[in-house]
C-alpha cells in the first residue's frame, strides 16, 4: 500500500501535464490565423499577446501593430509562425530584413 500511493502520484502528475500540454496545442487553429483573420479593432490585443515576451515591448507594439493595421494578421504564438500570415511574413525593410515581429 505505501508504494502505491507515490505511484498514483506520479501518474496523476504525468496525466495533468499530458492534459495540458493538449489544451496547448489545441488552442491553434488555423482557420483563426491568416490574411484578414482580424478587424482592425483587434490589432492592440493580438499584439499586446505577440509581444508579450520580449524585452522590446515599445518597437514591438509599433511595429505589430502597424503591419496588423495592414494585413489584419498577426501570426500565433509570441515568437515565429509567420507562415500563416503571408503579408506579415514578407513585409520587408529597406535593408531587406523582417518589419514585422
């Protein structure tokens, strides 16, 4: 019986960290992301949540939400996944690098 209760747990440990891990993943959608998925409106709060992990926050909002003003996109996630915003994605600077962040 004692070792029986540390098994259980683990497992119950190891079944919450599958769940969410699922939840994660569920939580994209493709169909929710991609040119125009946004109305102008929206641009603060993706943004606000694309930007919400770097230590540039300012340029990053302005530069965020100019190109969502644009292509009323703004990709997934806090970092990369331009692919299904392809205006977000190819809207380059005069040096030739990424605008959007």
């Amino acid at each position: 019986m004692a070792k029986f209760i540390p098994f259980l747990l683990l497992a119950t440990i190891f079944f919450s960290f599958i769940c969410l891990t699922m939840s994660k993943e569920a939580e994209y959608q493709p169909e929710s992301y991609g040119p125009g998925s946004l109305k102008s409106y929206q641009c603060g709060g993706q943004c606000t949540r694309r930007c919400g992990n770097t230590k540039y926050h300012k340029p990053c909002m302005f530069f965020c939400q100019k190109c969502c003003a644009k292509c009323l996109c703004v990709p997934p996630g806090t970092y990369g996944n331009k692919q299904v915003c392809p205006c977000y994605n190819n809207w380059k600077t005069q040096q030739g690098g990424p605008k959007c962040p």
